[in-house]
C-alpha cells in the first residue's frame, strides 16, 4: 500500500479470476496504518456494462474509506463488449473471495463485509449478492445499490417517461443489456445473476439501502426491487429523489442534493456495518472463519 494523503493508503491487488479467465485486480484504499480488523467494502463501478473502470469511482472509493475507516476495494471486471455474461458477476466473485483471501493482509474484518455499486455496478452487486447467497461460501452484510441497472425487460419500453429521461436513455440501456446479454435480452432464459429483477425469491439476501431520481429510467425497476426485498422479509431503506436524473450525482457532485444523497449511502452503510459487528454467524460461517483463521 502506497500513502496518498496522510490519512489514506492505496494499492492494487492481484486475486485469481473465475476457472480458465484472467486474474481480477482490485483497486484498493483504506486508513493508512491500519493495524486492527475493520470492515470492507467491495464496490463495483458502473458505464452501462460496456464501459467504465476502477479509476472513475476514486473520489467515491476515497470518500468512503476516509469518512467510515474501512477498507474500499474497487473489482476491475470484464466489460460487456468482450466478455458476456456472467463475466462481470463472476468477476465481481472473485474478487470477493480474493478479498477474504488477503483479510490477514489488508486488516480487514471478514463477518463485516459489505458490496455495492452504481448503476450497471449496483446491478452486479445485486447479482454478486445472489451469487453469494447460492454459494454459501461468503456473506456480505450489507448491499448499497446506487440506481441499480436491474431488470434487462426495460428495454422493451416504449412508454413516453421511458423515451424521455436523461443521461441514461432507453437507446443506451438497449445497447448495453445486448451487448451483455447478446440475443437471451427481455427473454425467458436469462439468469438472475446477470439481472437480478429475475430472481423470484430474494428471501435470505443481505440488507439493502436503494437510492434513485424519479427522472431515471430505473426508476420503476428499483422502486420494485426495494418493495420485493421488504415482501421477502430483506430489510430494503429506499431513498427517491424527486427530480434527480441518472449519475445526477456524478454530474453535479458539489451541488446539496448530490452531497444528501451521498451522506444518505454513508449513514445507511455506517449503521448496518455497526450492527453486524454482534450479529449471530451461522454454523457455516463459523466453520468459514475457523479455517480463515487457521492459515498460515
């Protein structure tokens, strides 16, 4: 880890990809001098799963170490225009094993390990939470959906609200659900961990905190989502903003809106990594944590 400011460290780590791909590399910030445990987030950048890298969610990966003292690892993923789905859910794996591989290393707190993203990135992260949920390998605590790109049937959308919003527009999210989706796009076979509006019974994933303008295109898609994870018994904090189009925040980043919104995501992630620290572990993760514990 290299010193970037006094009080922050960065650095890149290298964790073995999914079978037969290439390793992921994670962009990594935490409190410089860590020496004790702390909890970790692992974020997913978003650009629609065609574009779009680590680099451009430093100010937010920065922010978040600095503001709550945890650890902030940033998953390089393959993007749609050469690796379909599931490469980036797969991906977005990896890294979430590679970061409890290297919890010795990096100080970090393996029972208080949260996941999140913007946009296509909240969308991995849900589909990263399913994953984990199946696998029982892992559990995240917590899942901060930043306006999640969801639900790949919008783009059969030809509502006017839809050929209307902004930044995002209906032509844009057609692009990029085909470009990871090829021809199963708004079809029946397409996997929730690559849309995790798919997936019938969200019951037994990670709290949620879900933030979205009333001018986004996944406005609708992530108002339901919130509402399904609450029917499934998954405690869901939905935050709407009225008038905020999407990445509003990324655009206008000074502005008091943009700053709400993000103290919003700071509070709802400090509060669950907080209660998580005595939460009851199941016998599987018990056993996970032993043998964590048991490495050399």
């Amino acid at each position: 880890m290299n010193d970037i400011h006094p009080d922050l460290a960065r650095g890149r780590f290298v964790v073995p990809g999914p079978e037969g791909v290439p390793d992921v590399s994670l962009r990594v910030f935490q409190p410089a001098g860590l020496k004790t445990t702390a909890p970790a987030l692992l974020w997913v950048h978003g650009g629609g799963l065609i574009f779009g890298a680590p680099e451009n969610d430093d100010r937010t990966s920065i922010a978040f170490a600095r503001e709550l003292g945890i650890t902030v690892a940033a998953v390089r993923y393959r993007l749609a225009s050469h690796s379909p789905a599931p490469a980036a859910v797969e991906d977005a794996y990896a890294a979430l094993r590679g970061l409890v591989a290297q919890a010795r290393h990096l100080h970090i707190d393996i029972d208080r390990i949260a996941i999140g993203g913007a946009s296509a990135g909240g969308g991995i992260a849900a589909g990263l939470a399913l994953h984990a949920h199946d696998r029982a390998e892992i559990r995240p605590v917590f899942q901060l959906l930043v306006y999640p790109m969801l639900d790949d049937r919008t783009t059969t959308r030809t509502d006017p609200y839809a050929l209307d919003v902004r930044l995002w527009t209906a032509k844009s999210n057609r692009y990029g659900w085909s470009s990871y989706l090829g021809d199963a796009v708004a079809g029946p076979d397409v996997s929730p961990y690559a849309a995790a509006a798919r997936r019938e019974d969200l019951s037994g994933l990670p709290p949620a905190w879900i933030g979205v303008g009333t001018l986004d295109l996944f406005h609708d898609e992530d108002v339901e989502y919130a509402r399904r994870l609450d029917d499934s018994g998954v405690p869901c904090e939905l935050h709407v903003v009225p008038g905020a189009f999407h990445g509003f925040d990324a655009v206008f980043p000074d502005v008091e809106v943009s700053r709400d919104f993000w103290r919003q995501q700071v509070k709802a992630l400090a509060r669950e990594l907080q209660q998580s620290r005595g939460r009851p572990r199941s016998a599987a993760e018990c056993e996970r944590r032993q043998k964590h514990h048991e490495q050399p």
